[in-house]
C-alpha cells in the first residue's frame, strides 16, 4: 500500500512539473513611443476557470519607486475587462469573463519628462529608442509566482510586432530576433534583464565559439568611440574568463546608455553607474567632454566579475556576505587591470592607496560591525562603502598570506576558482564558513579569529609588513597604512 502510496505522490509530481504554465507577449510598435507608450499583449491560460486574475508588476525595482505611473490600462482597449492596480502589493487585479484563457492589453509610458540621471532605472520611451527593465516591462500572473520555489521557472514566448527594419531590437537574451522563447528563472533571469531598441548600434564578436554582443546609442564625447569602448570589453572578456578559466556562457550582452548629454564645458563631473544583469550588464553614464575612460574600464572590469561573483558563485546570505560579493569584486577589479595592462604599477598603487586604504580609513564609520550592512547599506552611503573597502583590504591581505605560504606558485586566484568550482559542482551557495573553510587549505592556519577580529566585529586592520610579499612595505601615515614598492613586483604578485 505504502508503495502504491508514494508511486501516486511521484506521478502526481511528474504531471505537475510536465503541466507547468506559459505565457505569451505580443510587443507593438508605434510610430508615438514618446506618447503611446509600448503596447503589449498578454496571453495566459489559468489552471482553473475564475473572473479574477491576480498578475505581478513591481511598483518597486532598483530604488525606483512608483513604477506603477508607468502601466497604463486603457479600457476601449480591453472590452468584457476591468482592472484594479494595489500598487503596494505589486498586483493587478484583473477582472474578466468566468474562464480560463485571459488575453488582455497594457501600455508601459515613461512617466518622468525628461531623462534623468537620477531616475535611470525608470522606463525610459522617446520617439528614437526605449530602454527598460525586464521587470518593469513585464506582468506576471501570481500563478506563475509559486511562493515556496525561491526562483521559479518561467516559459515565454515574445513578440515584437510592426517594428521597422531598422528599429533595433536586442535585450539581456537575445540579439535583433523579433520572436524569443523563454524558458528562464524569473527573479534572477526574466526580472532581472533589460530590454532596450531603437537606434542602438550592435557590435559583436566571438570569444571562443561564444557570441558576445556590445550595444550602445547616444553621441558620445571625449574618449568614448564605439570602437574604444568595444576594445575595452574585448580585453575584459578575455582576461576575466581567463582568470576564471570559464567560458560557459550561450549569450552575453554589455548595453551602454547615455544619460544627460551637455557639449558645453561648464559641467565636469561624470554620473557612471554599471549594473549586473542576466546574461551581461548595462552602463548608464551622463555623457559630456570630460568622459573618464578609467571610469568606464573600470565598471567593465568590476561588473563583469559580477558574472561569477553573484552570478555563478550565489551568495547565501546576502547583503551579510557583500564583504566577499563587492569587496573581492573590487580587489580583483584593480588586480586584474594591473594583469592586463589597463592601468600601471602606478596607477594599480595609487588606486589601492587612494581609493582603498586612505578611503576606508577617512570613513568614519569603518569599525561598524559586518551587520550593520544589512539595515543601513541603501541608506548611508559610509555604510555602503564599509564592504566593498573592508573586503577589498582583507583580500589583499590573504592574497600576500598565500603567495608568501607558497612561495609565489599560489595565490588569492586559486581560491577564487576553488569557490567557484565548489559552488558550481557540488550545487552549494557562498557562506563564511565555506570561504574560511576553503582558505584554510592554501595556509594550513585558520584565519577565523582574524576574520571575525576584522571583517564581523570592524576592528581596523593592523598590516605589518611580515604578513606581505617581499615586494611590498607597508608605512602608516597618520595611522593610515600605505603600500610601498620595494622592488619590481608585477610578475610576483600577478601569477601566470
Ligand atoms: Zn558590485
């Protein structure tokens, strides 16, 4: 009986993973993006017959509030339907005919006039292009939403409709292909994705048998050529996947936006943001003469390393572990340019100094403790920096603790790939102890107490020039540390 039992359960399963759910869009183009707005089209089959259907949209995304003025329903649209926004619980409420099949029309506007680089995460619509965020483009019935699955599997089908030839069409998944199918997690994948055309220009080249596409609208200045630009994430992409000897990725996309244009020089600062998504990243900058091409590589670098750092290598908990997820993330940014020539010795030592070392210790919240992070990180901004400084001084310090154990034939890169490979092949998430545990193993030491010591409790790093390669000295200038080159150190400290 018991076997019948559980053969019953396994069936019930298989049918309910076999039966799962789609749902389509259909995109059309209009010749009034700036006014019309996109018009999309949903088509989804219920599991059961009902009047009322509940979908998702994110009022909510990125720091961007209010995201439900960009959903417009328009009534002579949608005939036999009415519809209900509880904009603080992320839901429509959908009324229609008692049946299963719903089908029904909404418009996404851009409801700010103007760009703006502080709204950069809002959809973005004018006549010429759109730029918009997977989850701020697209309603999800809660249906599809299972509560107890962390990152449900999602099945779409897109269609972009009526757009000209020449209008562009390329997102986070594909490339210039007017029908998508999807079958991808939706919060780390369909919700986190940007969909974007017009007049975008697309670059593309393979690194190693895999497509890697670069799009970018807008008239730059200064430095910033499309081909600069697109060397520059040659060189990323082949440096980054060497270092971690992966190349397991179908597609990639780096999507770069203009912000505010100002051809005049009276304005000389820069507003540069990188941000990790699905499959890539995009870059939104203001856009002037002054346009820092160190800037530019420099979120190249940091976000991509994102790709495996958060995006391969998961993070179990969260804002708690950004000590390892930004601040390793910014160490590797600075090595790997040194590896790769982007940035001198010089420029490699000064950065360290500068925007490391002297940075954390002007913070005069540098020895709050590692918890703190995750209440205050989107609030303060000397909070937000405590872990991306912290970690970056705490893997310079392991990184000189290995090289030196080894004599020079290990480093901080061999653990990086051992995380990796743990995370990946035996399906685990990053955790402290997984990273401690790991660590271990290069030193034959346990450098537990010095990490609760200085990354959980905050008290400030002591760094004596015993713990780092022969190539480094390390000064205190007004208690605040500075590394020296003693001698020639590149091939030292970066291993080939
Ligand atoms: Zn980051």
């Amino acid at each position: 009986m018991k076997n019948i039992f559980i053969l019953l359960l396994l069936t019930l399963t298989t049918t309910l993973t076999f039966g799962q759910t789609k749902i389509n869009y259909k995109i059309f183009y209009s010749d009034n993006l700036q006014n019309e707005g996109l018009k999309i089209q949903v088509l989804f089959s219920s599991k059961k017959a009902s009047d009322s259907t509940y979908f998702r949209y994110s009022n909510e995304v990125w720091g961007e509030t209010n995201l439900t003025n960009c959903l417009i329903l328009i009534e002579k649209e949608n005939p036999k339907y009415t519809f209900k926004i509880l904009a603080d619980s992320n839901r429509i409420v959908v009324y229609h005919p008692h049946e299963k099949n719903i089908s029904f029309s909404y418009h996404i506007i851009q409801d700010i006039k103007e760009e703006n680089h502080k709204a950069r995460y809002r959809p973005q619509l004018r006549i010429n292009y759109f730029n918009i965020l997977g989850q701020s483009l697209f309603v999800v019935p809660e249906e599809m939403i299972e509560p107890h699955i962390e990152d449900p599997e999602i099945i779409a089908d897109i269609e972009w409709v009526n757009f000209p030839k020449n209008f562009i069409i390329h997102n986070t998944f594909g490339s210039q292909q007017l029908s998508q199918k999807l079958k991808v997690n939706l919060w780390s994948e369909f919700y986190n994705s940007l969909f974007v055309g017009g007049d975008y220009r697309i670059k593309s080249f393979n690194y190693l048998n895999n497509p890697v596409y670069f799009a970018i609208r807008g008239n730059w200045m200064g430095e910033y050529t499309d081909e600069h630009l697109f060397e520059a994430l040659k060189k990323t992409i082949s440096t980054q996947r060497e270092f971690w000897q992966d190349n397991n990725f179908d597609y990639y996309t780096v999507i770069i936006t203009p912000t505010i244009t100002q051809t005049d020089s009276l304005y000389k600062g820069q507003s540069i943001r990188g941000s990790s998504v699905a499959n890539g990243f995009l870059i939104q900058s203001t856009n002037n003469p002054f346009n820092s091409f160190l800037d530019i590589s420099y979120i190249f670098n940091h976000e991509m390393m994102h790709d495996w750092i958060g995006g391969k290598i998961l993070m179990k908990n969260g804002d708690l572990n950004k000590w390892f997820s930004e601040g390793f993330t910014d160490y590797y940014t600075y090595k790997n340019r040194l590896r790769n020539n982007d940035i001198s010795l010089k420029e490699w030592l000064d950065n360290f100094n500068l925007d490391v070392l002297k940075a954390h210790w002007e913070n005069p919240e540098r020895n709050k403790p590692n918890y703190i992070i995750q209440d205050e990180y989107w609030t303060n901004r000397n909070i937000e920096k405590i872990p991306y400084l912290r970690g970056a001084i705490f893997a310079f310090w392991l990184d000189n603790q290995i090289l030196k154990k080894n004599n020079y034939t290990k480093s901080l890169d061999d653990i990086m790939r051992d995380v990796l490979k743990t995370c990946t092949t035996e399906n685990k998430q990053f955790t402290d102890e997984l990273f401690l545990e790991i660590a271990q193993k290069y030193l034959d030491k346990d450098v537990t107490y010095f990490f609760q010591k200085h990354i959980i409790i905050g008290v400030d790093f002591e760094i004596k020039n015993e713990d780092l390669i022969d190539e480094f000295k390390i000064e205190y200038i007004d208690k605040v540390p500075k590394i020296i080159v003693e001698k020639e150190m590149k091939n030292k400290y970066i291993l080939k």
